[in-house]
C-alpha cells in the first residue's frame, strides 16, 4: 500500500509533487503514529511507539517527508 497524506495547507499544489494524484488523507493532525493509525499501517500508538521509536513524533514544520515502514510507501505534505 502506498500512501499519499496532505497535512494543514500545502505551499505548493499536491498535484506538483505527486505522480499518482490520489490523496489518501487531507487532515490537520500532525502526530505522526495517529496518521499511521488512521491509514491502518499500524495496529496502535502503543505500537508504533514499541516497534518505530524514530517514528514518535509531531509534525510542526514545512516539509515533505517520504517514509518505507516494511512494503508501504507514504510521502507526506506538511503545510501550514
């Protein structure tokens, strides 16, 4: 599964950065183990926390972030 996540407003057009134009999730949550959650690569917090310590963490600033959690690719906006 691979998974395209837009957080908070992007500076640039999604459609800019990625290939496949399908958004998987828009919201404003920036705790990275609820998105991880949300888009079912983990069971739980508690597990991304026991599992991907290096993955425990918010998402405050501007970025575009790429993550391989096992066979999954997520690329993620982080706008304002």
């Amino acid at each position: 599964m691979d998974a395209n996540i837009i957080i908070g407003k992007p500076l640039v057009k999604p459609e800019e950065l990625y290939t496949d134009e399908i958004i998987h999730l828009h919201t404003e949550e920036r705790f990275l183990p609820n998105i991880l959650v949300k888009i079912g690569i983990f069971k739980s917090v508690n597990e991304v926390r026991k599992n991907r310590s290096d993955l425990f963490k918010e998402l405050n600033d501007l970025d575009f972030i790429h993550l391989k959690i096992g066979k999954h690719h997520i690329w993620i906006v982080v706008g304002e």
